[in-house]
C-alpha cells in the first residue's frame, strides 16, 4: 500500500529515498496546510500544529519520524537600537513572530530562556504575522495563548521590516530574516555565539530540539494494522541512506558538498553525537520530546500537558 500512497513533506536529504508519491512545497506552512486539508495519507507536519489539532479531534495519529529538528539558540534576532544586549533585557519588549503565537521554533526558544533565564513570554507584546509579505495568522490551525499575553497582528507590515525599523525590538524566527541576510546594521542575533551556546546546551542536557514528527491518516491506520510499522521503517530507511552518504563522503573529505570544513563538521557530529546523530523512535527521544510537551503546556498552547503516550501510535511506542 505504500507505493500509493500520497506523502507530504519538505525537500530533506533525509527523505530523498523515500518511496511513494512524494509531493513538496516552496514553504513548511504550504505543506501543513494542504496536510490538514487532507491532501496527503503521509505528512510532515509541526509538533505544535499537531498538538493544536488534537486538542479538538484530529485525523491523524503521529509517528514518531522527526525529518526537521534544529538547535534554536540561533532563531532570536534583535533590534540593537533597543538596548538589548542579553536575555535578560527581554522583559517589556514588542516581539514578533511568524504565522503563529508558539510556533514550534519559538516553543523551544521561549523554553530554553524561561528555564535558563528567567524570561516570562506575558512581560511581553507580540506580533503575528508574514516575515517577508504581509499575511494574517495561519488561518488552518486553532490560535490558543493565555489571557495573560497580549497578541496582536502585525496588519499590512512585515515582520522583516518591523524588526529592521525598530518597530518590534526582537524576533523569534525558523527562517533567517531577509534583513539579516543583507548585513543590516542594526539587526543581530541575540545569542551571537549561538554555535558554543548550543553545543553546551546539547552536553548539559541531552537534547535534539525536535521541530516537527510525521502523521498518517487515523482511518488507514484503523484499516491497516502494520501500517504504521511499515511507514516508520521506510522514513527510518531513507534518513539511514543519508546518514551513509555522509559516513562516506568522509573519505573524500565531504567533497559533494560546495562547504569547506564540511569533513571536519562531520567528524565533529560523529564524535559528539555517535553514529546515530539523527535517531527516530521515542526512547532516543524521551527527554527532547517530554521536554517539548512541558513548554508547550507551559505557554498555554495545551490546555493539559500531554504525555508521549497519548500522542503516538501506541505499536511505536517501543521504538
């Protein structure tokens, strides 16, 4: 049944062998969209759009596949007119965000500062809405926050050109601002030496950040009882194949890649991480993914904090 299936995810070197009719789009949100919409028996979709959706009755039932997991120390850019210097000048601040309040990036960095510095997301205003073109907030998904937080849109501004204008003096962001990118003198990062700051984050505490997991149709799976077997192993399949090539490349100095040092950046994975720097299931994942579900009930996007348990195909549950 898998060869006719219709799958949805974003262009990773860890999907390109999967099997299938695998279908992408120019943008995440695009593909989440069209998953919810139905559009795909296969989706890669945000944990917090997953989590957001069940609360109200969701045709899905997630796997525990995580094609997209980043370290976010990276993702909180500041205006330096602002007087920002570190976390601790967050408080009282306009801040902005894509699409959503909690988008998954921005569940995990608002997570990190309020474990590690204090910071209280309602000491702050925000600011929804299009980072590079204006757009309302994702109209596909529930917008739950606490009463607490004052949230607003950003209207027919981008969030881009609000950060680089001194209108919003900090933004949370999986993308890179376009400002950024263009050497903007007034725009940085808020942890510069993110690279130090993450890898001492992942000695200290063990964890991956996870940003999204895969989801099938409710309704296959009911049909299909090995369904959900089949479908982990074949993701888990094509992010080993990428992992090989890797392990490979390490002979010829990473030459595919156009990066240099790219070899030694390998073998620094390796050494820190293992052989297996990018594990699927849920016992490698235990402490990133519990972690992920406090914060999110902690920000007041769940009206309960849900246990693993609850939210995987329970025949995964061992993996």
């Amino acid at each position: 049944m898998i060869g006719s299936m219709r799958i949805g995810t974003f262009t990773y070197d860890t999907t390109r062998d999967l099997a299938g009719t695998v279908e992408t789009a120019a943008t995440l949100p695009e593909i989440f969209e069209r998953a919810i919409r139905g559009d795909f028996d296969v989706a890669e979709l945000g944990l917090t759009f997953y989590l957001r959706l069940l609360e109200e009755g969701t045709p899905f039932v997630a796997l525990p596949i995580f094609p997209n997991r980043v370290f976010r120390h990276s993702c909180v850019f500041v205006n330096t007119r602002s007087g920002i210097t570190g976390p601790g000048d967050l408080t009282g601040r306009t801040i902005g965000e894509f699409g959503t309040y909690g988008q998954d990036s921005g569940v995990w960095a608002k997570g990190i500062l309020m474990d590690e510095h204090g910071f209280r997301p309602e000491a702050n205003r925000w600011v929804i809405g299009g980072l590079e073109h204006p757009a309302e907030p994702f109209g596909f998904i529930p917008h739950p926050h606490p009463g607490t937080v004052d949230v607003r849109t950003a209207g027919p501004r981008t969030l881009n050109d609000m950060l680089a204008g001194g209108e919003i003096d900090v933004l949370f962001s999986a993308n890179v601002p376009q400002c950024v990118l263009d050497g903007a003198p007034d725009v940085a990062r808020l942890f510069p030496d993110f690279p130090a700051r993450e890898r001492d984050y992942h000695r200290r505490t063990g964890i991956f950040p996870i940003m999204h997991t895969v989801v099938v149709r409710r309704d296959l799976l009911a049909g299909d009882p090995g369904l959900a077997r089949r479908v982990y192993t074949m993701f888990e399949a094509a992010k080993d194949a990428a992992a090989e090539r890797y392990r490979r490349g390490r002979r010829l100095y990473q030459v595919q890649t156009m990066l240099p040092w790219a070899n030694a950046l390998v073998d620094d994975t390796l050494a820190e991480f293992g052989e297996d720097w990018w594990p699927y299931g849920i016992a490698a994942n235990r402490s990133a993914l519990d972690t992920y579900l406090r914060y999110h009930h902690e920000q007041g996007l769940s009206s309960r904090r849900w246990r693993i348990e609850e939210i995987f195909a329970p025949d995964l549950l061992g993996t």
